[in-house]
C-alpha cells in the first residue's frame, strides 16, 4: 500500500497540473473528465482479461502493520492545520492569509486558473498593452489547489467567500497531502516495511518536519509550492532506491512526475531532483531489462518531461528582470544554518559510510550523496554570485538553502533505515515485543521536540511553544477568535462585485486611522480577490511611498491616481471624507470612491 500511494502521489502531483496547460475552457470540470478517463481505463484493463478476478484482486494492496501510519500521519495534520479548516467566513479566511506576504499572489494566481480555466501563461494578454502579472510564474502548484478546489466544490467558481475559504483549505489538505507521499515513501522501504518499531520513530520525525519544522512554512510562510517541490525531489529518491529495474514503468512514471512537478513549483530544485531520479539507473547496465511496456512508456515520459521543460523555460523567459536569482529584494525564509550543516553532511558522511549486503542498494547508497553535494555546490554558485552582485546573501540563496534542509534532514534517516536492517523483523519474545513497542513510542515522542517545543497551553507557566508551526498555530487561533479590523476586504470587495461595481483600473487603499496595514500589500489583495492584477497594476501599487502613507493615508492615494488619468482610489466609506480633507483637492473628488 505504501508504495502504491508514493507512486500514486508523484504521478498525480507532476502530471494533474497538465491539464491546465492547455487554453483556457472557463467552468469545465477537467478533473472530473480525468477521473472518467482514469475509470474506464481500470475497466477496460479488467474486463479485457480472460480472467477478470484475478486483476480485480491485483487492484487490492498488501497491508502491513507500517500502512497504519498513513491514517495517522492525515490525522496528525489536520489537527495541525485545524485552523485553515476551521475558518468559516471570507474575513477569517482573509485574516489568516495575511500571516504572509506571498498568499496574495498565490491566492491571485488560484483564482486566475478557477476563472480562466487555464494558467495564467495560456491566457490571452488583458488589452489595454497590459501584461498580467503572474505570466512568468510556474504555476504546477496553484494547478493542484485548483484541481483539489474543483473536487471539492465543483468546477464553476463561487462568490468571494466561498473561494476564498476553498482556497484556504486547499492549501492546507495539500500540505497534508506532501507529507503524506513522503511518509508513505518511507514506510515502502524494505527496512521499514517489516520493523514498524523502526518506522514509528521515523514518521513521527519527518512529519514533525513538515507540520511544525523547517517545512512548516509551507502554509503559514505562503512557500507551499517550494515545499511541494522539496518533497517531490524526496519522493524521487523514494521510488528510485527500491525500483526493481532501471526502466520499471510504473517508476519512470512516478519518477517523470516528480521531475515534471519540481520543474513547474521551484525550478531551482531540479538540483536535487535530478540526481535523486537518477539513482534508478544504477547500477548501470545489469538492471537495464527492456520490454515493450518499459519501453514506451520511457519513451512517452521522456518527450513529455522534455517538452514540460521547455514550457518551463518560455514561462520564466517572460521575466521582466535580467538577473532575477540576484535580486536583492525578498524577506529572509526560516533557513538554519546549523540544520542545514546537519542536513547536507550528515546526509553524505551516512551514504558513504552505510554498508549493504545487497550490491544494487549499495550502489544506490553511494549515489544519494550526490544529492547534498549538488545542494552544497549550488549554494556556493549561488553565494557567490549574490554576494559579487549585491554584496550579501540574497532571497533565492537563502530560499534554496532550506530547501537543501529540508530534503536532507528528511532522506537522512534512509541510510540510518538500511543500517538498522541487521535489527531482527520480529521480538524473540513478548516481554522484548513490549519493550521494543514502548521504546519505540518513547523514541517518536522525543522526536517530535526536535525543532523546538510543540505544545501549546502551558505559556502561563513559563513552557512556551518555540517550534515555528506551534507558534503558528497559536496566532491563527487568535486570528480566528479576533479577526483582524483589515480582513473587512473581502466584504468590501464581494459588495462591490455583487453590484458589479468594480472598477476597471481600481486601486485600494485601507487608510485607516491606525494605519497598521502595509499600503503595497493591501492593494495587492485587492487585485488579488477582483483579477485584476497585471504587471502594470503592480508597478503602481509598488510605487506607493510606506514612510509617507505612515505620516499621511491621502499620500497614497494621490500615488494611484497621478499614475494615470483613469486610475481610480478606492477607500473604506468611513475614511473617505478624511482623505479628501487632506487631499484638499476638489477635482479628484470623483476618483475617490468609498467601499
């Protein structure tokens, strides 16, 4: 069963986004045509046999006492992400995507792909010789949320609340859904598969990585495509390392759709994905069995895998910057520097350290420390090139590091895994079944502390939560309790598109007395929740001045509207009598609008 969800997972997660490639068709249920497609291909298969029972049978998985941990792993996460599922208006929903900066363009392109039926790449430009302003972002991660929104709520889009909400939960199942193909993963490998005292502690400590560790960012650092693609590269090296030969079709497959996958979420990742899929070619020659199955479907995943490339490259050809991995621009992501150390080296010492007595798994051992050693290689490249253009370690560099961290820390315990083989399958006697099950639990227990502590309710007696998705948790439960006075957006703007009163070239700007809100990314929400975002609207709202909103709101608004002569400010009703007070300019009375 494990095996069958790893590869089952890759496969869904590189080769689903596909589907939304093609030009846009607004309100057609492309997954659900899939799903007939995939349906009536498992009949013809069965009904074709001259003995139909027997592929029935084949369909049911072999359990073993590791699958349980699947179940749990679902369980464990949606405890965890409870608040993203909880969330029951557009306002709480809104409140909890602003924890950070980038949920407003995911959340943009999500909504482009739900309304459009195509990525924003496919779609035509807006008129006007405007650009839209995501056409150059891969976009195979918000394909995936659509895909769970439209399987969930249907393929014709909502009002506001109801895809805002849909968004939110999307995101969350798929950070369950990662964690899960991961775990899965590890359950598949021989080591595991038959010592689930072994694989008990190991899932406990790779889904604390993604729930509360340095992947917990996924969801409340708004980088749940990079996260995605960190596990895709794992997942690769998890169906790589106990193919039974080099061209088994079901592994080129799912291999094919974790590169595919990693190539449309984070491109730079390919790094470590590509040497992680290339552990099934090893050891050369000996498992290279042809037969006319392997055969096509190599050759299928490889034109396709290559012309995904190639769309990749045209997408990030669009970039309007000559040099974007240097920019200097960007927040800092949650790398640490130490893991990271631990990571990438503890990772290589374990691959050339670890002996197997099978040849194949040796040797393919051998070849996972070509992973940390293309991580630490990129790093320095990118390093270098950061600090001799910018003088300092910039946003991607810091980015890909935790990346190398997170793929790391996790495919760490898969040579510990295969160390541990000459552990006996199973207790000589009850007495050592009990003490090896009550270790085992004490051990997972432990582990899940390992980034720091996770429960939540003892602040008041000095035992503070530290691990970054504890801390997370806690602030989203207060955002659900006392929403913050900035979500009413979403209100504002689901009344204006009720009375189909948005404008054409609008702009918002949250001038409130308090002035808490960032001005740039309150207005970039407000493109993000009406369409309307195109690169040149960005420019605008970018052009706002922070310092100057601070000491005055109207600063802003007079921003937008000399940007051109039919830009219009839109402010909350309460506001806009202040605003035109400071603006004291009657003629742009009329491009002030309350919401």
């Amino acid at each position: 069963l494990s095996r069958r969800v790893l590869i089952a997972g890759c496969a869904v997660l590189g080769w689903v986004p596909l589907l939304w490639l093609g030009p846009p068709v607004p309100g057609v249920g492309r997954v659900t045509i899939a799903l007939v497609v995939l349906a009536g291909a498992l009949a013809a298969w069965v009904g074709w046999s001259d003995r139909p029972w027997v592929r029935v049978q084949q369909l049911v998985p072999r359990m073993r006492l590791v699958d349980a941990l699947i179940p749990i792993t679902v369980v464990v996460g949606l405890l965890q992400l409870a608040p993203w599922l909880r969330a029951k208006t557009a306002a709480q929903s809104l409140g909890l995507l602003f924890s950070a900066w980038d949920h407003s363009a995911h959340y943009a392109m999500v909504s482009m792909i739900r309304h459009h039926g195509a990525t924003v790449d496919a779609l035509p430009e807006p008129g006007g010789g405007f650009r839209w302003q995501f056409e150059s972002y891969p976009q195979g991660f918000h394909a995936l949320l659509v895909s769970i929104m439209e399987l969930q709520h249907g393929a014709r889009p909502g009002d506001l609340q109801a895809e805002l909400l849909a968004y939110s939960q999307a995101a969350a199942l798929m950070v369950v859904l990662t964690a899960v193909i991961v775990v899965a993963g590890l359950c598949a490998l021989a080591p595991l598969r038959t010592r689930p005292a072994v694989a008990l502690p190991v899932a406990a400590y790779v889904t604390t990585i993604f729930y509360v560790g340095p992947a917990a960012t996924a969801i409340q650092g708004a980088i749940g495509n990079f996260t995605l693609a960190c596990a895709l590269c794992i997942a690769a090296a998890l169906v790589a390392l106990p193919a039974p030969r080099a061209l088994d079709p079901w592994s080129v497959l799912a291999i094919g759709g974790a590169v595919v996958g990693v190539a449309f979420t984070w491109v730079l990742m390919l790094a470590l994905a590509v040497p992680a899929a290339a552990l099934v070619l090893l050891p050369p020659r000996r498992r290279w069995r042809w037969s006319r199955s392997a055969a096509i479907v190599t050759a299928v995943v490889a034109v396709v895998t290559a012309l995904c490339a190639w769309r990749v490259l045209v997408i990030l050809g669009r970039v309007r910057e000559s040099d974007p991995l240097t920019i200097p621009s960007g927040g800092v992501p949650p790398v640490n520097l130490g893991l990271y150390v631990v990571g990438a080296l503890g990772l290589l010492a374990a691959c050339l350290l670890v002996r197997h007595r099978t040849r194949t798994v040796q040797q393919r051992l051998r070849g996972l420390a070509l992973v940390p050693v293309c991580g630490i290689a990129v790093t320095i490249g990118l390093a270098v090139a950061q600090i001799d253009a910018n003088y300092r370690l910039s946003y991607y560099g810091y980015k890909f590091m935790l990346g190398v961290e997170i793929v790391t820390l996790v495919l760490l315990v898969v040579p510990i895994a295969y160390a541990l083989a000459r552990l006996p399958v199973r207790p000589r006697s009850a007495g050592t079944a009990l003490r090896t099950g009550a270790a085992s639990l004490v051990l997972a227990v432990s582990l899940t502390q390992v980034f720091g502590f996770t429960l939540l309710g003892f602040g008041p007696r000095g035992l503070v939560a530290s691990a970054p998705g504890g801390t997370a948790y806690a602030a989203q439960q207060t955002t659900l309790v006392v929403t913050p006075s900035v979500a009413d957006l979403a209100d504002r703007v689901a009344e204006l598109q009720r009375t189909g009163r948005v404008p054409a070239n609008g702009f918002y700007v949250d001038a409130r007395t308090d002035r808490s809100p960032d001005p740039i990314l309150m207005a970039q929400w407000y493109l993000a929740l009406t369409g309307t975002w195109t690169a040149e609207a960005n420019d605008v709202a970018s052009a706002i001045d922070e310092k100057a909103y601070r000491r005055q709101p109207a600063s802003a608004v007079l921003t937008i509207l000399a940007s051109s002569s039919d830009a219009v400010a839109l402010v909350p009703r309460e506001y806009r009598a202040a605003i035109l007070a400071d603006l004291d300019m009657p003629i742009l009375e009329d491009r002030v609008i309350g919401v």
